[in-house]
C-alpha cells in the first residue's frame, strides 16, 4: 500500500469513527434501560402480542363483548363503529343501551321523515344532526369508561385526539401545544370556507356567460377570467382540504407518540468522553492500515 493511500485510509476511518457516537445508558441517570426493551403496548393481550400483530380481529371483538378476553381499546372502539353500543357491554354499562338504541332510532327516523317535508326540512336536519352526535357521544362514553389497567394509556390518549382534536394532548398534560394545534384548525377551516364560496361564485358566473342563449351580461368579468378564477379556487379550496386533514391528523399522531415519551426517564447528568481508538476493519467498515487497522477519534456521551 502506497503512502498516498495509508494517509486516504487513515483519514476515511477517523471520519467514519468520528460520526459514531456510543450511547452508553446507565441505571439511575439517563434514559433507564428498561425503556429501551420493555414493551410500550399497555393493551397487549394475555400472550404479550403487540398492537401490530393484528390490527383488528372480530373474532377477538366478539370475545371481548363476551367478556371472555381482554383486548385493547383500540379492537372496542373500531368494532363499535360498526356495532354501535360495543364498548357499553364491554363497560358492562349494560343500562346506557336502551338510552344508545331509543335514541338513536328516534333521531334517525323522525329526522329522514321530517326532511322530504317543505315546512320541517330544518327540523329534520336538526334531528340528523342530533343522531350523529349521540352516535359520537357513544363512542366517546366507551373510551372514557374503557379499563386499560394502567394509569395513562396511549390508545386512550390517541382515540381523545381522534374524537375530539387536543383532547389527547390534554390527557398527555402538553397544555401548550393547545394554541398551535387550534390555529391550525382554524386557519385552515376558514380558508376551506372562503375558498370554497369564492369557487361556487365565479363557478355560477361562469355557467352563466356560457349558458346557451344566456342573456346575462357583465361589465367587470368576462369568460376566460371567470374560468380562470373558478379553477384556482377550486385548486386553493383543494389545498386547504389536505391542509385541514394535515393539521388534523398531525395531532392525533403526536398524541400517540408523546403518550408513549412520557414513560422515558431522562436524568440531569451527562457526559461526553473523547478518546483516541483504534479501528478494527469491521467498525471502519473496511478501511484498513498496512496492519490491518486504523486510528480514529472515539466519542462517548454518557446519560
């Protein structure tokens, strides 16, 4: 091996080991080394299966209405989707059904009836409106009655967020992401509104000025400039849609993740050890010296 290439090996092993830290954790500073194998699924059945294993199962729905097996919150909510009242069995909140049911039926079929009417159309839609709110009450009443066996569960916290946006950030107690999240809310649904009413507009004159034998006229907007405004409106109405959606879901996942950090102990102490090292083939990753190894720098942070 040339000198030339000593020195481009010597150079290309210290880089590499420079770039690799150790993480050393020790017990009682630092992140606890349980945190970095214990299982985060506080839901897991009784053969330690996590939450991904299987996303949902009837089968494994069906036994939990039968209390025959204790599964996770999240298996309750989705089958009570479906089949609505669910989670109150599984609750054993067996006297909310009648009330689930009664009203449910009542709300759905006076509200479908009184809707075809001229004279109590609103009335109707009100009624619907009543129906889909008792049908999130609902699930609600299942996530907050649900047992998980511990004292702050992250499917809870992910399902609040999903229900009702901050709500899981509450049950995380993070109070200050409160204001990001619902001014993204808010900003987002008010350019959806202004958008979508500007698109409605210039979309209705624009089929007015085409209209065949139209005799509608105006001075200020003229066919091309209609169709032009009417496409980019819909275009920004579009983008505040996924910029709504965006916020939305952004905050049910970070209810997820950090409901999940708040079990990390992190201590007070740290520290960073800088030593000489020699690099075998394997940690420089195939660069060697005439002997078969290299010097490089070895970084350790300690928490």
């Amino acid at each position: 091996m040339t000198v030339r290439k000593r020195i481009i090996s010597f150079f290309m092993a210290a880089a590499v080991s420079v770039c690799g830290f150790e993480v050393m954790a020790q017990e009682g500073m630092g992140f606890r080394n349980e945190a970095f194998t214990q299982s985060y699924n506080d839901d897991a059945d009784s053969l330690g299966r996590d939450t991904t294993d299987v996303m949902f199962s009837f089968k494994q729905y069906f036994r939990m209405m039968r209390h025959k097996e204790q599964g996770k919150i999240g298996t309750m909510f989705a089958g009570s989707t479906i089949f609505i009242g669910g989670q109150q069995i599984y609750n054993k909140d067996y006297w909310k059904l009648p009330i689930i049911y009664g009203g449910l039926a009542t709300t759905t079929a006076l509200g479908v009836k009184y809707i075809k009417t001229d004279d109590k159309k609103d009335l109707g839609r009100g009624l619907l409106i009543g129906a889909g709110a008792l049908y999130w009450g609902t699930l609600m009443d299942g996530v907050v009655c649900f047992d998980t066996g511990s004292e702050h569960s992250p499917g809870r916290a992910t399902l609040y967020s999903l229900l009702v946006p901050g709500l899981g950030q509450i049950y995380n107690r993070e109070y200050w992401k409160l204001p990001i999240y619902y001014t993204g809310l808010m900003v987002s649904t008010s350019l959806l509104i202004e958008n979508s009413a500007n698109y409605k507009r210039f979309k209705r004159i624009h089929n007015e000025l085409t209209r065949e034998n139209s005799t509608y006229t105006n001075s200020v907007w003229t066919e091309s400039s209609t169709l032009y405004l009417r496409n980019m409106y819909r275009r920004y109405r579009d983008y505040s849609v996924v910029a709504l959606v965006g916020v939305y879901i952004l905050q049910v996942i970070d209810a997820n993740v950090f409901s999940y950090m708040l079990d990390f102990d992190i201590g007070d102490e740290i520290a960073v050890d800088i030593s000489p090292a020699v690099i075998t083939p394997d940690t420089a990753f195939a660069f060697s010296g005439p002997t078969g190894n290299a010097l490089g720098m070895s970084i350790g942070i300690r928490f």
